[in-house]
C-alpha cells in the first residue's frame, strides 16, 4: 500500500467511523451528544419542510405537513448512516487494490446490505467485507430496536397532555383549570396534580434529551401540544402561588422547578440561550395588562384571589421569569399551535443552529428558591392582603 492509498485508507475509516458513532449517539447513548451530521439532517430537513410549510393557507394543512417532519427524518437518518458507512468503506476498499472505484463501491454496498452479491478472496479485504456486514446488520437492529422505545415516550408524554384537556380545555389556558378546580372544590387540593404534572416534567427531561428528536413528534390533535400544555400547568401554578387566596403548597413550587430544569435542559440542546439564574423583577413576555385580565375572570367567578394585585403580579413574574424564554422559545421552534402566553409570543428562535454546541448550564441552587418562595407565601400569609 502506497502513502496515497494509505491517506484514502485512513479517511475512508474516519468517515465511518464518523457515521457509525453519529448512530451509537443517536439511538444508544442516553445523553443529548453533538452530532454535526445528525444536526446537520435535521436543520436541512426542518428547513424544506419550512418552506413547505409556509406554502399553506391554513394552520390545519400546516399542522399536518409538519406533524410529518419528525418520522420522516427520523427514516433519513438510517440512510444517511448507510450513504456514509458505505462511502467510508468503498475508500478503504480502493486502498486495498480493489479497482475500479465503481467496483469498490459496488463491493461495500452489497457487504453493507449482507447481499452477497460481490466476493472477494484477499483475506484484508474479505476481513473488512464481514466487518461492514456486521456494521449493517447493527443499523438494522438499532433501528427496530429504537422505534417502539421512542414512540412509548411519545405515548406516554401525549396521555398526560390529553388528560390535561379534561382540567383546561383545549388550548388549555390557567384561568379554566383554576376556575374549574374552584366549583369542584379542589382548589385547596391540587397536590397530586402538581405531583404527577413534576413526574411528567421530569420524564420529559429525560426521553427528550436522550431522544432530541420527541421534541418534534406533534400531537395526535393539531390543536395540542406538548409546550403549550406545559406553559399551561406552569402559570397555573404560578397563579395559584402568587394570585390566588388558599394555603400555598410546596408541591406547586417544586413542579414548577422541576417544570423549568426540563424546559432549560431541552432547550440547552436545541440552542435557546436564557439567562440560568434570572432576577425575580427580570421582564417577562406576559404583560400586566393580561395577567390584570385573569386577575378579574378569576374574581368574578368566585376564586378567592388576595387583595394586593400589584405584588401578585410581581410574585407570577417572579415564578415565571424561570421558564419564559425557554417555553416561548420552543414554541417558536415546534411551530405550536395557538397556546396562551406560550405560542401567541413573538420569538427569535425560528430554526435549529446548525452549529450550536449542546451546552450544561448550571441551574439556580435550590436552596436559593425555596427562600424566595418562602418570601412570596410570607406576603401571601399576610392577613392584610386576603379580601
């Protein structure tokens, strides 16, 4: 083998190997790892299909264009890994005195394939052949075995959504499930729904970074979504803890950060910056103006809500200053349905970066939030705020 041979050896076995560690990243690693091929797919596929997209008159067609974006790159990937396995060893091929290229290259498909349709007697060669058989064979298996393990995360993330349109309709909004909890007489107990809403969040927080691409897997109904739903259930709660007149719970307190960790953590990975540690009096894309808004539904229905609107509008801000940007943010980028103060924002993130590096920011210290929680209940306790 010649210096030459030997560089297109060697640059053919980084090519594959390339591809086959963008694969093991993608289907085996349980962490959200840079891939600039795998990116690379899905920034080129999620930009055809955005203008494809805008090429709809309406959100329903729109909805239904885009709720294919996800599988459908979700089959190229497998391509992609074979085009670039096959490419790297047709290299390594030709390196070996297997010529011409075309015959290379007609060598590794059908070793890749385990067709068998081409042979080879040098030992070199026929070592590398059965190693390419077995790189195919792995795609195949990871592929089955990836499949059902993405779609039951999917499934299990839509059920909770589903179930949310029983307590807030559909776009599900703060204001309907508070009032709703209020005529049935749960308002005061509304801990195991902060309890489940907590698991749900942290099991997005793990499926969604370890498979990135559940993030864009749309909802059975266009007018669902997964951040809208999320949005939804994090102001409730902020509402509740800093508008509304009962014994404030712990357990809204930490859904709502553990609410934020998975939006942030998802986030991270899609290339949304926020700040990790935000100021409490940090503007906030919801205008007084509207939070004054829900403030009277909810009075007129009958919720008791505390007397000092003014320092109720600084405790939400407070709460919601967490996860804002983060939630408006991957509304932007899952182009969700209409959702109050979540896809009704404007937003600066509309596409995935092509090379935006998946970052581990530090969140706040939990010590530090729970003594600002207990500043808020401190006010919200305080006799001369209560009607």
């Amino acid at each position: 083998m010649s210096w030459s041979e030997g560089v297109v050896f060697a640059v053919g076995a980084l090519i594959a190997l390339t591809t086959l560690l963008a694969a093991i990243h993608t289907v085996v690693v349980p962490r959200a790892e840079r891939s600039l091929l795998i990116r690379f797919v899905y920034v080129g596929m999620g930009l055809l299909f955005s203008v494809l997209a805008r090429r709809r008159k309406t959100y329903e067609s729109r909805d239904a264009l885009l709720a294919r974006y996800a599988p459908t790159t979700l089959m190229v990937l497998p391509f992609v890994w074979s085009v670039g396995v096959t490419y790297g060893f047709s290299l390594m091929f030709w390196a070996l005195h297997v010529r011409p290229y075309r015959e290379a290259l007609v060598l590794s498909g059908s070793s890749l394939t385990t067709l068998g349709f081409r042979e080879t007697n040098d030992l070199f060669t026929l070592i590398l052949a059965v190693a390419e058989a077995l790189i195919g064979l792995g795609i195949v298996a990871l592929l089955i075995s990836f499949l059902p393990t993405l779609y039951s995360a999917f499934s299990t993330r839509e059920a909770a959504v589903a179930r949310l349109d029983v307590r807030a309709g559909t776009p599900p909004t703060p204001e309907a499930m508070i009032i709703l909890a209020h005529e049935i007489g749960g308002l005061e107990a509304m801990d195991d729904t902060w309890a489940q809403w907590e698991q749900w969040f942290t099991d997005i927080e793990v499926s969604h970074q370890t498979y990135p691409a559940l993030a864009f897997f749309r909802s059975v109904r266009p007018d669902r979504s997964w951040v809208t739903a999320a949005g939804a259930v994090l102001d409730t709660a902020a509402i509740m803890l800093s508008t509304v007149n009962v014994p404030q719970s712990p357990a809204a307190a930490f859904m709502i950060r553990s609410g934020y960790v998975a939006l942030r953590n998802v986030g991270d990975f899609v290339g949304i910056d926020y700040d990790p540690d935000p100021a409490p009096t940090a503007p906030i894309t919801v205008r007084r103006r509207e939070f004054n808004e829900v403030y009277e539904t909810l009075r007129r229905a009958g919720v008791p809500v505390v007397e000092d609107i003014a320092q109720a509008w600084a405790d939400f801000a407070g709460w919601r200053v967490n996860y804002d940007t983060c939630l408006i943010g991957l509304c932007s980028l899952t182009s969700a349905p209409p959702g109050k103060w979540s896809s009704d924002r404007p937003s600066p993130y509309h596409h995935i970066p092509l090379l935006h590096r998946p970052v581990d920011r530090p969140h706040p210290p939990l010590l530090r939030q729970i003594q600002r929680w207990n500043r808020m209940r401190r006010r919200n306790d305080n006799p001369a705020r209560r009607p």
